[in-house]
C-alpha cells in the first residue's frame, strides 16, 4: 500500500499556528483522521466529535487502496484537503461533511498525480504547492471552486520546480520557502497578482542568506533559521519583506543550528548550540540579542528535546539531560519554563527508565504518554509535580504517541486486548478515558492516523 498519511482538520488555535492560518474560520468541533475499517479497505478519512455516535467515515474515496487523505483546511463552510482515488492521483478535493458532498474539486494534473501539500488559509483563499504536470512543483491558490482554483505564480520556469513549503502567515503576508536557479530563497506574498507583489524577502545591510527553515509566526513576522557563508546557520526575523540575523550564536563561521522556535509570552524560545554549552535553551524578546535561557546539561554537554507544548502560559517540554549530580535522572523527563531567564523547572523525572512524550491539552490537562519499563501509560497534569501522574484505565493495555484535542478532549490511539488498536477519548480523568469507537470489528485494529499536521519536510 501506498505511504499512510492521517488527516486533522487544522483548527485548534496550535495547529493554526503551526500550519500557518490566517485564522480567518471559527475554532472547529470536529477532527478528521484515517483508518481502515477492514484490513482490505485501506485507509480512508474519518471524523469525529469525540462521541461514538458523532464517529463515523466520510467517504471511500479509493475502494482498492488507501486514498490517502491529507492537508485539510476550512473554507467558506466547507473542507479541502488532498487525497487519492487511484485513478487521478494525490489530487484537490472538497467536502460539506457528507458522503455526497465530499468529492474532487479539480483535477490539477490530468497525467499523474498533482501530489498537492501545504494547505494554508490566507486573506480567504487556500494556498498550496501542486505539480500540473507541465510546470513542476509550483504555489496554486483556490477559493474552493473549479474556476477559482489556479496556479498562482510559477516562479521557476521549465518543469523542475520551484518546490514551495513552510507556509507561515503574518502582518499581512504568506511566507514560504522556494527554488530558485538551485537557491533555496526566502518568498514574500500578500495575495496580490501585480508585479512585486510576490518577491524574494532581503536584508536591510545586503547580506546574503540562504536555505530558510522553521518558519514560526512572531509579532508581526516570522523567526526563521538561515545560512551565510560569514556565520553559518543562525537565527534570522523578518517583518514586510525585510529581514535581519538576530544573532551569532556560534561566533564567526560556525552554526548555531536554531532549531525548534516556540513562542510563549510574547517571546521564543528555541534550541541552539553557541559551541560552549551545548545544545540548550535559547530566548530571544523580540528586542534585545538572544539569551541562554538555561545550561540544563552543565559544561560543553547537549540536552537532548524532544517535543514542545503551550501550557497554561508556560511552555513544557521533555529533554534528556546530562547531569553527573543527579544519579537519578532519566531519558526525556518533562520540564517548564515560563521563558524568563533561568526559569526552567523540571516537573516530573527521576526514573532511569522511565520517558515521557506530550500529546497534547484541554483546559484543565496536559496529556503525556510515560514509557516505564517498555509499556506505555497515559498520564495527566495540572502543570506541576503533584499533579502530574499515570491514569489507571481498565483495558487499555497501550497507547500511540500521536493524539489530538476536539472538544476539549483528547483523541488518541489506544490499545487494549479486547479491540486491538482504536481510537480513544478523555477528559483528563480516568472515568472519562474509554474506547471511542471500534472501527475494524474484524478481529482487527484500525491502526488510526492521527497526528498533527501543518509542518513541512526539515522541521
């Protein structure tokens, strides 16, 4: 089968920041992910609320493979996302909620597979990197009808591509990244078709950087990792068309490698090594030169991270620190930090084989999966010591490290003797914790698809 891609209609205020939305559609109150209902049938796109009775698959898109669904978005009421049907390929479809309403919108590519990604909402329209077959991979838009739907410039000619990703909206422009004569350049749109209204972004001192990544949506703008031939790979801001390198971290040619940026009480924080400490935190106010936040592996030592979630207003994460005083410390441990210098806590850890892994939050919770002794738990916070401990749930004997929140819940892949792998809900408590549907009652798992998505390749 072809390569399985889970489907999450991107709504919630994080993943509108990650995927770059203008945030233009309500908060929704339903997800969409992937999963076979057989194991012949493949898997297709389902969606849920969150209840067993507002579950259920929305359309068999590919009644011979998997139709892999992807990149939706929400636009004037309705849903775009991409998917096959093994006849046209990895196309542009469009769907009300129902099994009649959902179908292809436009066939982009009439020789092959349009292989569409990037789904971004900006100024009303849907943008997104598709290849026609003729021009290579180039930016398109849509307003979700055939006549609307269109490649919106094709900046480089011939049939290579320009190969455009890391959509990121802010201050009235579409950022992203794209190929140009072998360069891979920083771009600038704000939705216009006269000339200079999509143009390559430029510093304000003519130096020359290259190779852009990490776009994240600050202020009015974007942070961003970039490379010189002077100082290598450091941090760089724009705002406009116009951007400046923050910092040198690693001092002269060397690489700060700035990697992971998270925004938390109007400041970033993110991951760098200045070649003294290691890998470690990094935060930077919108105003002054970046700081060490904090020497968490003391010395020359990297601390290890792993993934990054907003929090009651302070940002969480789990990291492998290298710390020869604590005899007892283990493998991605769960930390804060509310990005004040020197302001890191360590929440829960000291259980040399224990590791955790963050799923996600409602209001009152933070979802982590704990791995102890090769079994993996569901765990629950309130965002300190305390309250951060290990469900205990009848039947559920396993659990998947992808989840997402709809209604205040979370939904993620469990895993019990009596269902085999399924999708899963809970409020944050173990009454609520339970099988949301079985989907495969052949004996079988579904194996659902649910991750998160919005980030392109290099994240």
């Amino acid at each position: 089968m072809k390569n399985r891609l889970s489907l999450i209609l991107p709504f919630t205020a994080a993943l509108l920041t990650a995927c770059g939305s203008d945030k233009s559609d309500p908060e929704p109150d339903v997800l969409m992910f992937a999963a076979q209902e057989t194991q012949q049938s493949g898997y297709e796109p389902w969606v849920t609320d969150g209840t067993e009775i507002g579950t259920f698959k929305l359309k068999e898109i590919n009644d011979a493979e998997d139709s892999n669904p992807q990149w939706p978005v929400r636009l004037n009421g309705q849903w775009l996302f991409a998917a096959d049907d093994g006849v046209n390929g990895l196309e542009l479809w469009v769907s009300n909620g129902t099994e009649a309403g959902t179908k292809l919108l436009k066939d982009l590519n009439s020789s092959g597979s349009a292989d569409v990604r990037y789904m971004t909402t900006f100024k009303g329209k849907v943008y997104f990197s598709a290849n026609d077959g003729v021009n290579g991979d180039e930016i398109w838009v849509t307003d979700g009808t055939q006549a609307g739907t269109y490649m919106f410039k094709d900046l480089q000619t011939g049939a290579n591509g320009s190969y455009p990703f890391g959509f990121t909206v802010a201050g009235g422009y579409l950022y992203f990244t794209a190929t140009i004569d072998d360069s891979r350049m920083l771009w600038a749109t704000n939705g216009g078709n006269e000339e200079g209204d999509t143009a390559i972004v430029t510093t304000s001192n003519d130096e020359e950087f290259g190779l852009p990544n990490a776009l994240t949506a600050y202020r009015n703008g974007v942070i961003f990792t970039a490379s010189s031939f002077e100082y290598g790979y450091e941090p760089y801001f724009v705002e406009g068309r116009t951007a400046k390198r923050i910092a040198d971290i690693n001092p002269g040619i060397g690489s700060g490698y700035p990697s992971k940026f998270q925004v938390i009480n109007d400041k970033v924080v993110f991951v760098a090594n200045d070649n003294i400490h290691g890998a470690e935190l990094w935060v930077y106010d919108g105003v002054n030169a970046p700081q060490l936040l904090n020497d968490l592996s003391l010395g020359d030592k990297a601390t290890s991270f792993k993934r990054f979630m907003v929090f009651k207003d302070k940002l969480f994460f789990t990291a492998t620190v290298e710390d020869p005083e604590r005899a007892d410390s283990g493998p991605y441990e769960l930390f804060a930090t509310t990005g004040n210098l020197d302001d890191v806590v360590l929440i829960k850890g000291g259980l040399t084989s224990n590791q955790f892994d963050l799923l996600g939050s409602n209001k009152e919770h933070l979802f982590l999966m704990g791995k102890y002794a090769g079994k993996r738990y569901l765990w629950v916070s309130k965002g300190d010591t305390g309250s951060t401990m290990p469900l205990t749930v009848t039947d559920l004997s396993d659990l998947s490290p992808v989840a997402s929140v709809v209604n205040d819940m979370l939904i993620f892949v469990g895993g019990s003797e009596s269902y085999g792998f399924e999708p899963w809900v809970s409020n944050g408590t173990a009454d609520s914790t339970k099988l949301l549907k079985d989907i495969n009652l052949d004996a079988g798992s579904s194996f659902p698809e649910i991750k998160l998505r919005g980030l392109s390749p290099g994240y």
